[in-house]
C-alpha cells in the first residue's frame, strides 16, 4: 500500500538526493504544481491543462498527515482517500466493543459521523518562492553547521510571518536539495469525521500476499467529512464524479503527496543504501513483526490492538523488499553508475565547474561512511514506543520552547506548534501491554549491541533487564493520559523538572546525551550532506539545465499517464479487473484467510453486475504518501482512488521504468456499485453523483 | 502448450543426457511403469500404488502419435486429449467450408462422429527388458559406427520378431543413454473419430500470451472415440470419472508421454545448447513465424491454411524461450556446473573409474564441437515442406526398402513401416501456396547462408532464383495426391527411377549427398555422443547408485505431485481458477482478441456455475508431449486433463524446481459443467460419468 511512514523519513533524511536526468523519460516524474510538465503533455499527448485546471485540481486535493491523501468529492467537504490511509483513525476510534478497521463503518446521517480523534488534513492554498530570501541569509564563510543554524533561522522567521499574517499552516519545503526553497500555505483541517469505511476484508483483499502487485481486487476506501465550526465546509474546488472512470491508452493524472524518492542520488548514496541500509532497516522490521505477531496470538482483543501495527510493519518490509530488489538489481545499478560517472565526467571536463562542484562527490562520499559507521548504534539510542516518545516530546518541548523561534527544532516553531500539539493531546488510546513489550524488545536489542557498559545503556537499564526495566516504566508511567500530558505541557520547564513520572525521568535524563549526538549527526552528517548534495544538484543544472522534477518531499505533485496493461510473467496484466475477478480470487483460495469476502459480497453477489470494472493500472509515477490520489481525467473528474503501485513500481524510488510501473487505483464505478449494492448508502453515492445531498 | 513436436527430436538428438542426482529431489521425475517411485511415494506421501493400479492407469493411458497423451474415459473407447493435441487432425478435416479448429464440433450420436485423416492412437501392452541382447550384439573392439550399425541390426531384429509374435506395434526404447534397451509394444489404433471439440476461443483462450502461464482459463479438450473393426472398441482399462477433481494438498499422479528432457546433460552440451543451439532455432522459428503471418493476412481462408502452423511456431518459440532463460540463468548453470563437476570429480578420484569412463567428458566435448560447428549448414539443407518430404521419403523408401531390415533406417524397418506408410498416404489435405512460400523462404536462407557455389544451392536451384525455383517445384507436383504417393511407393525402385515428378527429382538428385551427410554425422557425432554418453551414464550409476529416471523419450512415464500454489509476482498463484476468473479475465480485455470469448459463454453465463474450478495447478514434474495426460487420483479416478505448464516450468527441460514448477491442468468439474450447460452434450457427459451411453 503506498502510503507514507513518516517514520521512514528519519532513516531517509541523511540520504540527500541530487536531480537530472530521468526527467526526459516518457511518463516520468512528480511534479510541482509550480512546473507541471506542459511540454511533455503537449509533445506527447497534445493536452495542455489550463491554469484553471491545475488551480481546481490542487485545492480538491488533500493531505493527510497520517501518511496519505485524499481529495474533495462533493460541495459538502466530502473527502475520499483509502482505508489504509484512514486506519490508524479506524483503529483509535475503536475498542475491545467495536472494530471498526475490520467491520468498517456507514453514518445514514451527518449526526452519525464519527470525530476523528487526532486527523489533521492540509489543503495547499498558495506557493511562494522564497529561494531568494533563504540562499540570501547564508554567507559563503559559513561552515556547513554555521549554515544548517543559518538556514533554520531563516525558514523559522518566514514561516512564522506567513502563518500570523494569513493564519494558514506554513511551511518551508525544500527542492531539488536546497536549490530552491518554497513557502507553502496550507488550509489545516482538524474536525474530521467518519461517513464510510468498508469491511477491512474488501479494502484490503488479499491482504499482505497480494498487496503491491496487481492484478487486484481491492475497495480500498474510506469517506471523511470536514467540518469547520462545527459545519461541514463549503468544498467548492471539489472533483466531479465520473461513473465511467478511464478506459484502456487514455490519459490520466494523479494528484497527491508522494512522500520521498531517492532517485538522484551519487552512487556512493545507493552503495550504502544497498550494503547496509536496506539489509539492517528489513531485518530490524522482521524482528518488530515477529514480536507483533507473537502477541497478537494472545487473544482477539490482542490481536486488534496490534493489527495496525503489524499491517504496517508488513507494509513496510514488502515496500522495502521491493525496493531493495532494486538495488540488488544489476542493470539497474548498471544505469545508475553510469548516470553518475556522466555527470562527473562532465563536470570534471570543465575547469569552471570542476572547481564549483567536484569535490561535492567525495565530501558526499565521506558523509555517506561516517552516517554508515554510526547509524546502527544511533538506532539503538531511538526509543519509538508510544508512552516514551510522549515523555521524550514533552521534555523536548521545554527546553525547545525557551529558545527563540528560528533557533528551535522545525516541530517546536511556532508555525508548527499546533500541529504539534494536537497530535500530542490526542486522545487516542495508548496499549501498554504492547508498548511494554516493544519496549523490553527494543532494550534487548540495544544492550546486545552497545553492550552493558555503554552509558546509554546504564542509563536506560539502571541495573535492570531489559524486560524488568520497560515493565517498571510502562506500569509507573502516567503517559497515557492526554490530560496528564497537556498538564505537563502547560506546566513547562519546571513542571518537566519537577515530574517523578519515569518515563519523563529517563527523557529527561537521555535528552542532554541525545542532544548532543544529534549535534554531532547535524555537524558531521546533515551539514555536509545538505551543502554537497545542493552543489550536485546544481552542478546537473548546470550541466543538463533545469527541465526536470525534485524528489517527492510528501507536498503536493502532479503525475501523468496512461491506463494500461503490462508484460507480466510470461503474459499481460490486463488494464483493469472485474468483480468477476474478485469472486474468482476468492473462490481460487476456497474463500479462505486473506481471501475470505465479507459476508454481504457473498450473500449479495446477484445484485452487482460483474463486469464492472474494480481496480486498473496506470502509468502514472508516484510512491508512497500517494495512497488516496484521486485519478483525474483531462476533464478534471474523479476517474479513481490510487491505493498502491504493483510490484514491479518498487525499485521506482530509484528508477521509474514505463514498460512494468504502474499505479494501482479503484475504479470510480466499483464505489458507487458497492455503495448503491451492498452498502445500503444510496445516499452518499447520490452525494458522489452529484445529486443534491 | 505442453504438446511434443516430433521435429524437435530432429535436433535434439545429438544432445544426448546423462543421469543422476535430481532424483532426490521431491516431486522430481517422469518415472517409468517398471520403475515406478514407491519408495519416494512412501516416505513422502505414505501411499503406494498397488501393481494392479498400476497396470489399470497404464493400460488406460494413450499416446497421440501427433505428439501427445490421453486417456479412455468410458468403456466404449472414448479418448479425452487435448483440443491442441486434436488441433492437427481438426484442421485437416477442415476446409474451406467448415472450420473444425475455430468452431468445434459436437457428434450427437455415433453416426455422426468424423473420422480422422491419419491419427494413430498406442497404448502399452507390455514392457521387456532386452539390454543384455542388444549390449551382447556389441563388442568392444568396434568402432563407434560399427557399434550403431550393430546396434541397428539387434533392435530391428528384436522389433520384427516382436510384431510377428504379437501383431503389436514393437519399439525398442533406449533409456539411460543407451545403459537400458527395453522392448515396448503398443496396441495401436488408427481409426479414431472425432466426437467434441469447443471453439478454439475457449480451449486456447488467452491465446500466445497467456500460453505457457498460469492463473488460465483454458478448456482445452477433445474427445475422439477408437473403433476396431467399424466399432467402438472396449476399453475395458479406463478411467473412472471424478467431478469432485483434486482439492488443494491433494496428492495426484500424471500418466503421459514426455517428449524429452535434458537433465543429465554435461555441462559442456548445455553451454553448446545456450550459446549456439537455441538462440538460432528461435530466431529461425522467428523467421518463418513472420512469413506465416504475412501469409494469413491475405484473407480468411489463407489464415485458416496458415493457423496451425502459426500456432505451432508461437508455442514453440514461447517454449524454447523459457528453456533458453533457463540456460541464462546463472544460478540454474551454476548448478549444473557444480553437478557435472562433482560427478567428474569422483570419476576421476577414483583410479578405476577414471580409466573406464574419464574420457568420455572429452569426447563428449569433440563430438559437440563438431555438432556445433556443421549444425547451421546441415539445416540449411534439411527442407521441411509437406510437398518435397513426402518426395523423399519415396526416394528414400525405395532405397531402404531394397536393405535388409536390420540395416533399414528406422522408420523403413518391419516393425514401422506400417506406421510410416498410415502418415505418407495420408488423405490430408496440403496447401500448395503456403509449401511454396515456405519452399521459397528457405531456399532463400539456404542461399543466404551456404552460397551460390554451394553444390546444394546448385543442385535445388539449378540457375533459378529461390522463388522462381519453389515456384515450378510446386505447381509441378502432384505430391499433394495421396494416390499418387502411394502409385509410387508401390512401384518401387523402379518408379521411383522414372518419375518426372520435379520434387521427386530433386530428391533424387539430393539423396546421395544427403546419405552421405547422414553418414558422416553417425561417424562423427551421433556415434561418439551415444558410447560417450553411455559412458557418462555409466559413470552415474557406479558413484550415485541406480535410483533415478531417465530423461523423457515420448515413452509412457508416470509423475506425482501435489494440487498447490506458489509464489508469483510478489504474490502467492492459487492452487486452481474458477469460472469467475474466465469472464473476469476477458472483460478485463473488454472481450476483444485473444480474450474474446465464443458467443455461447456471453449468452449463457448465467447457466453456469461460476465457482465451478475451471484450470488447477500440481507439482507433477511433465513436459511437451504430456499435452493430453490425465491428472489421476490415488483412487485411479480422472480429475483433470493436462494441457500445459507454467512459464517457471520451462527451465525443467534442464532441472525441475518444486518452489514454482507447475503442471497445469482443466479440472474434471469444469468438462463436465460446460458439456451439460453450454454444449447441450449430457449424452457425453453421462457417458463420462458412468450412466450407460
């Protein structure tokens, strides 16, 4: 499923792109909706979208800051994304009574929808270059670091103008590694509720076996509703339905929030990636989901708590598989060594731009060992359980929000702060069980690899086992309470000084030793990583000029296409599936395991006509942070809800090839059949049809 | 589809394998009846077959002298097969008129069942092992020709000894390169009458694309009926029916006639076969692929003419690509590097052994080299249309013919001879413009390849351009007369001596030199394979032991598996497909093309049971000539009809991969379900199920 961990980007962030090259190929590229690639739809397609078009397709379309996105589907802020993207909603709006991931959910009414506990959606209002401004406050004395500060000084101060001067979310994205800086202004939503979610069986059929390939047959959607004092919003710019969807060769786009891609990257970059990165990131997320899997065996109840987590954890493992495979791939490696050796060689064939840019590869390459050398004991050092990363955010908080605005960490600034905050006092439910248990793992871990004597681990371990540790701080914590935590908040640095809390007490006393690694980290690594991969990028401007698309940074793109079929294992993958295939896989595994069908697709089978068309394919370039796309034809309607990339799209991250990529999306007829069929919900798929709701 | 083309063998048999270890692995084997896998059906499955099952599945199998299986089904001599087994005989029943191959047929009653032009049906009666006569006709201080003349002269021997005693079709079968000789003798029959047949969109649904893979949606059947003496025969030995088919786990044998393997081959034969062979075999079927489909589209009635051909060519290319990507596949050489050199290793270990069979890796080395080096221009001069073969075997009848038998080729020994004079008089109709296209083409490529001075580019052209050469071989002819043929044949030396037929003057002309190619090819190649190889086999007997099969030589060979799935694609491929799967899967396509299904299937879906198992997939290890087998429980009931293997079964041909090798098969419900509900056929329905016909 292609939605977007954030957690992803902490293993990313050291591994700086640089940009060229495979804009020219065919179908290729996420693009800003600043440069969309009008030539290339000219050339190719003979379609120029208007100003208007790509106004009204940008403000349909919507962030989710869970990982994912969406799109307006109605004048009465109907948003429509995939279950998977709504589900970690689903699951904190559910308990040991009702789970709605697995039975899904349908509000007759508006006085039926659910409030999302923590969702926060972003609309992207407007886009200002404010390269000028940010390239203007760093000096060429500078050391990497000096520029780092220099740079988050800068960011902090514009975003913070725009957010008191329009009251929008904003924020400062950085392309084509730091050769442009971008303040975008976000609409932020945060009343979202529940209309419609399916049985997790239909949304997510097949289930980890068959996610990332096609062909499918998933109806991975979920219906949110926006709501703005406590009334629906006024969507004008939303898409209209289109109950045909798109046929086979015609075009279609994806407008959405792709979350990273590491396509420009040296070659070095890749090694690592490929030699160490990938093996360590899929072997520690196995280990997770051992756990995981382990505990869900308990009971149902267990069972639920984790199931989240271990989609998740299963997501991941195959997206990164795929990825890796990638890598391991020899010709794909092949083409990218020598993309890199052309690019240097050019640049070295120029005295000029030898001396601007040359050394940027070895300086890359030198970051690149010592984030090598370092990342797995960092890894270790990094707590990610629920109730310790509430206590560690907290103390965190404190001390970020003495200093002044432009010099604290990016989530403490005040254009940030209320997103912040909002995801820290969420009342979500908290499962100490399992966080203990990750907790005790994860402390295992990291003693068997820094060994007993390292300070963190005394300092963690205060003469315990890991096991007896994390059960002393999960059962003494207080953390769990969002009260409890907007107490602490509000109390500030004395409140924070004073808590006996334990999981406060070890954040506080792990915050000085954690600052200053991760000083070390900015000084070291993400200083050079930053200048160096910004003078390679430069350097391709220089040498090939500036036609491309930056790697994804999950803000807004627009990607292009065509629907359809592929060469697949031996045959072709068709464009689309039917609900006939649906049955078909079904029935192929006796209706069993990640193959059984909800009880209502059996029990009503005659009413759908099978033909309808259920999932298909398209060119279309995108990745993850890309689940909930809508698919938009030439006219601007809703044609399909991108939901996931097949398996051949995985290596993508580094290298898009038009012959097998493809993105994976429900059909716009399968909706509104199951909606008016088997869902009793005539009424929402009259709001989608533009009938008056 | 996983039918045998008897041209194959053509070039194939200088390749000649040696034997050993992959016997132990699982499911590995197509096991002859006197040697069937008890011991590995035992420990693996806890079930061994009793000698009467044995006997019972034996005497119910049928070899198609087309190049393919089958099996008696009823009492009263109904043969189910492949339709592309039938697929030769359909067409040259066919005409103009009526397409058999395209629209099927369905005989209501006995009367009107068509008989076919020239099948030949065999079923094995009885096996004898006649190694120590044959090994006692040799000594050792011949020479290698001198070892195949008389080798020649006791199997001809034993042969007509055999038919005289019996009246029974007499083989002599070599297995393990010549380390085993057993006399196999066939019941045989040849009129065989065509009873159904489904459109061809159906039994090749999917067409060239979907050929070769698996999820499929074939039912691909033909049933024919085997008279003797104007009647039904008895089939006493058939196969019970079982609606029910085989459920996923389900252990299941197959009973068929494997056309050849390669297995055992040293590694110095496959790298002849990965460098050389195979890349210009497929670009020569590539070749004539295009010319035959340049052809077809000069109208319906030249795409008629040209669509077995055609289909013929794209099986056979698909299937030799996959064997070829066997051979590409390092890992797949690496293990057949690291097989030969361990078995060399010991040979050599071992002082004995070294002496007694050390050299023949050598020789075995020479004698491909040779191969390789004359093989291109030998195919130059092998001229494979209809019109001129049948010209040369009355040449080459009238020549043998005058021999003693054991001195004969084969096919002109007492034994064969009927069978090779049902095939030459053969009442089929020939296309003189698609023979004088093709004639035309490889006159054409022969020129190309040998040069105009080439004493055979002289002789066939005789000063003509290759077109205008085919073109008054062809219209000059009456080869196409099945009286003719046999006028001449009868006639003898003498007729033969007179004719002014110009393909039989050619012939003429061409059989010295051909005789004498032939003879230099046994001294120097075919001789030296067959004591080389022998040797090799020899060699694996006394390091592993004799607990293995030999490679597929078109003889009756029993395989086992189990009914499961496998990993595909990043997913899991189901045990089985369903009806659902077949409409999903042409609507998927909009019902267009290879996808479009006949007319019966859109107007009467409704009838059908959608959930009904269409195709399933076992682990049984088959290959091309197993088109037709029966899929058999441990009862000895029929539960599916073989017609394929999956595109990872290809590389079988050189080693057999439980992970994902699958023999694909129609399940036995979905005959049944489509006879009695689209065919209006209960009458042979019933006649499958056991109500008296």
């Amino acid at each position: 499923m292609f939605c977007h961990s954030r957690k992803g980007l902490v293993w990313r962030i050291a591994l700086v792109a640089c940009l060229g090259f495979s804009a020219m190929r065919a179908d290729d590229g996420m693009w800003t909706f600043d440069n969309p690639p009008l030539k290339q739809l000219k050339e190719r397609y003979g379609f120029v979208p208007t100003q208007e078009w790509l106004d009204h397709v940008r403000l349909a379309s919507v962030r989710f800051m869970d990982g994912g996105s969406g799109a307006f589907v109605s004048p009465n802020g109907l948003v429509l994304t995939n279950h998977h993207v709504a589900r970690g909603q689903l699951q904190k709006m559910s308990s040991k009574q009702k789970d709605y991931v697995a039975d899904g959910f349908y509000a007759r009414t508006m006085q039926e929808e659910i409030k999302c506990p923590d969702l926060e959606l972003n609309v992207l209002v407007s886009m200002e270059d404010v390269t000028a401004r940010v390239h203007g406050a760093i000096t060429s004395d500078m050391s990497p670091k000096q520029a780092l500060d220099a740079r988050k000084a800068i960011t902090a101060r514009i975003s913070k103008e725009a957010k008191e001067k329009t009251g929008l979310r904003a924020d400062i994205v950085s392309l084509y590694q730091g050769n442009e800086y971008w303040l975008y202004c976000y609409k932020k939503y945060t009343d979202v509720r529940l209309v419609m979610a399916p049985e997790m069986g239909i949304a997510f059929f097949g289930g980890d076996a068959d996610n990332f390939t096609f062909p499918r047959h998933d109806i991975d959607m979920t219906f949110f509703r926006v709501y703005e004092d406590g009334k629906p919003v006024a969507s004008r710019h939303y898409l209209h339905w289109n109950n045909k969807g798109a046929g086979d060769g015609e075009l279609v786009f994806v407008s959405g929030h792709p979350g990273s891609t590491n396509r420009l990257q040296t070659y070095d970059q890749l090694l690592l990636q490929r030699d160490q990165t990938y093996p360590e990131r899929i072997k520690g997320l196995q280990r997770r989901l051992m756990l995981l899997r382990d505990y869900a065996k308990g009971g149902t109840e267990q069972a639920r708590q984790a199931s989240n987590q271990i989609f998740g954890l299963e997501n991941s493992i195959k997206a990164l598989s795929g990825e890796y495979a990638g890598l391991l791939d020899k010709e794909l490696m092949a083409k990218k060594a020598a993309e890199d050796k052309n690019l240097r060689d050019r640049v070295n064939a120029d005295p000029q731009l030898k001396e601007k840019y040359g050394w940027a590869w070895d300086s890359l390459r030198a970051a690149v060992n010592r984030d090598g050398a370092t990342a797995k004991a960092r890894g270790y050092k990094s707590i990610k359980v629920k109730l310790y990363t509430f206590a560690s955010q907290l103390v965190q908080a404190a001390e970020e929000l003495k200093k002044p605005n432009g010099e604290r960490l990016s989530q403490y600034q005040d254009a940030n702060l209320e997103s912040t905050k909002f995801r820290l006092f969420s009342p979500a439910p908290v499962y100490p069980g399992l966080d203990e248990l990750r907790l005790a793992d994860a402390l295992q871990e990291a003693l068997d690899g820094l060994g007993a004597d390292d300070p963190f681990i005394k300092t963690v371990l205060d003469g315990k086992s890991p096991a007896e540790a994390a059960r002393a701080l999960v059962e003494g914590t207080k953390m769990g309470d969002p009260a409890v935590r907007r107490k602490l908040f509000d109390g500030g640095e004395n409140a924070i000084a004073a808590s006996t809390d334990p999981m406060v007490v070890l954040a506080r006393r792990l915050a000085p030793t954690a600052k200053k690694e991760r000083e070390w980290s900015e000084r070291h690594i993400a200083g050079i990583t930053a200048r160096a991969g910004e003078k390679v990028a430069e350097a391709r401007f220089a040498v090939y000029g500036k036609n491309t698309n930056p790697d994804a940074t999950f803000t807004l793109r627009l990607s292009y296409g065509t629907v359809t079929g592929y060469p697949m294992n031996g045959t072709v993958a068709p464009p689309k599936t039917t609900f006939f295939g649906l049955f078909d896989r079904a029935y192929s595994f006796d209706n069993k395991g990640a193959y059984k069908l909800p009880q209502r697709y059996v029990d009503n089978m005659s009413r759908l006509d099978l033909s309808t068309p259920l999932d298909f394919v398209s060119t279309c370039d995108i990745i993850g942070g890309n689940s909930g796309s809508p698919v938009i034809n030439t006219k601007g309607e809703y044609v399909g809800l991108i939901f996931d990339g097949n398996i051949e799209s995985l290596p993508g991250r580094f290298l898009y090839s038009e012959t097998t990529n493809r993105a994976v999306a429900v059909h716009s007829a399968a909706i509104v059949e199951v909606l008016r069929k088997l869902y009793d919900a005539g009424v929402l798929a009259d709001e989608l049809e533009g009938n008056v709701l």
